[in-house]
C-alpha cells in the first residue's frame, strides 16, 4: 500500500514539475529578451551592410587591389584600418550575436532547461526575409536555433565543471561551441550557394580580376594608363584570364576555396575575439542573474 501510495504521489508531481518547469520567471524573461533583441539587431546590421556571398568570393581581388593601389602612401595602421573598413558593419554584427548567445548563456548557468533555445524560431521569419529567402539565410536560421538549444547545457556543464575563472570560461566555453556550429553552417551555405551558380560567380569574378589587374597595370603608370596603350592593356588582360592554366583552376575550385577562405577567417576571430568577448559578457549577466529573483 505504502508502494503504491509513493507511486501515485510521484505521478501526481510529474506534471505541476512540467508546469512549474515551463512557467516562465524573470530569468526566462531577461533570456529570451535579450536573445531576441540581440538576434533583431544583428540580422538588421547583416542585411543592411556590403556583406555578400557575391563580395565574400571577390574578397581576395579586393585585398590585393586594395593593398597596391587605395593604400598607396599610407602607414601600416591606415592601411590596414582601410583594408577592413569593409567588414566593421559584419564583425559589429557578429558581436550582437554573440552578446545573444550570452544571454542563454548565462542562464545556462544556474538552469539547465535546453528548450528555452527554441525561442529562437521566433527569428527565422525575420532572417528569410532580410535575406531575400536566400539559401544563406536558411543556413543561417538553423544555425542560430541550433546553437540557441545547445548552448544552455552546454553553460550548465562547464558551470558544473569549471573551477577557476567558472563566470568568464563557462561563457566563453559555450559560446565558442555554439558559434563553431555557426561557422560550420555559414561555410556550408557559402558554399552550396557558390556551386548552385558557378557560372554568375564565376563571371563576377573574372570581371572584378580584371579590373584588380587593370588598377594594378595603371599604378605603374601613376595612376591612369595612357590611352595609346589601352587597348593593349586590355587584350592582355584578357588573354591572361583566358589562357592561364593557375586562374583557370583557382575558378574551378572558385566554392571550394571561398568556403576554405570564410571558415578560417570566421574561425580566426572565434577563438581569437569573440569566445573572449562572450566570456565576458557572460560574466557580466551572470552576476546580474545571481540578483535577480
């Protein structure tokens, strides 16, 4: 009898538990706010910056472009802030997206409800449309959602285990995890996106070459080509294009090579900036957390 009553007990618990589980308290609250409005302002950044998959494969042209002909004269500093001028509004966006993941961090900390992540479909209508439907943005979407539901056990298990710096290293812990899953999906939309249509990228590509390469040829001649040389120029330009064997493989494996170039780009700033600054950020909203009821 006494079995039985414990056992009926026990059923009875199970779902107040579910409910009391699910009730969302300030905690829930402040995460899921913060997530959101985080993940808002980085898609709003993203959609309104240069950023591109079309501009990510002519990265290399505008590099090498840049170095010889926009940063002539310059110091290293100046030219280096002028290289990356282009990519300030995609890193800003990036940090709004790791200050999101921060959030669920550090509730994470003190909970281990995973689900709570699942908040972030609430965004993917937003994402396929500042994205056009595009299939980065699908990527993109599955990622953040994803990285949304993993990255709160994650937190809860580095809180667990760590014992020194535990505020700043659970953070930065599981927020390196979640944006390596990001980086991975990004790379693979760039490249499915590239090799969907080679073809347009290919061209956008040979095209902005050959302006890279006409820009270099007209730096030797300070700064303009003389027009009796102007169609020379061009027509070896174009013969270079058409008869080199290295161009020629760099765009055939043109989705390959992008995707290679973003992934460890994305991963440089990763372990080198953003699991630092989501380690902090992190800390910051645990101490908050600890004061909240």
């Amino acid at each position: 009898m006494l079995r039985i009553s414990s056992r009926k007990s026990r059923k009875n618990e199970n779902p107040g538990n579910k409910k009391l589980k699910n009730k969302l308290g300030s905690k829930e609250i402040v995460a899921i706010a913060g997530f959101l409005i985080c993940l808002v302002i980085f898609s709003i950044i993203i959609s309104y910056s240069s950023l591109s998959v079309g501009s990510l494969v002519n990265m290399q042209n505008y590099i090498i472009g840049g170095a010889i002909t926009d940063t002539a004269g310059m110091t290293t500093l100046d030219a280096v802030l002028s290289l990356i001028t282009p990519f300030i509004s995609a890193l800003i966006a990036l940090i709004f997206l790791v200050a999101g993941f921060a959030f669920l961090s550090a509730y994470g900390f003190s909970k281990s409800y995973g689900k709570l992540g699942l908040v972030s479909i609430a965004i993917v209508p937003l994402f396929l449309i500042m994205f056009n439907f595009s299939l980065l943005s699908v990527f993109l979407s599955a990622a953040v959602i994803i990285s949304g539901v993993t990255i709160i056990p994650l937190s809860n298990t580095f809180g667990k285990e760590l014992k020194r710096w535990t505020f700043f290293r659970t953070g930065s812990h599981s927020i390196s995890r979640a944006l390596l899953i990001t980086n991975l999906l990004i790379t693979l939309a760039v490249f499915s996106t590239i090799f969907i249509s080679l073809d347009s990228y290919e061209q956008g590509f040979r095209n902005e070459l050959s302006s890279t390469l006409e820009s270099m040829l007209a730096s030797s001649f300070q700064g303009e080509i003389p027009p009796e040389m102007q169609e020379e120029a061009n027509q070896q330009i174009a013969a270079l294009l058409d008869e080199s064997p290295i161009l020629g493989a760099y765009i055939r494996w043109l989705p390959v090579l992008t995707a290679v170039m973003v992934f460890f780009m994305l991963e440089f700033f990763r372990s080198l900036i953003f699991s630092n600054i989501g380690g902090f950020i992190t800390d910051v909203l645990i101490r908050i957390n600890k004061k909240i009821k």
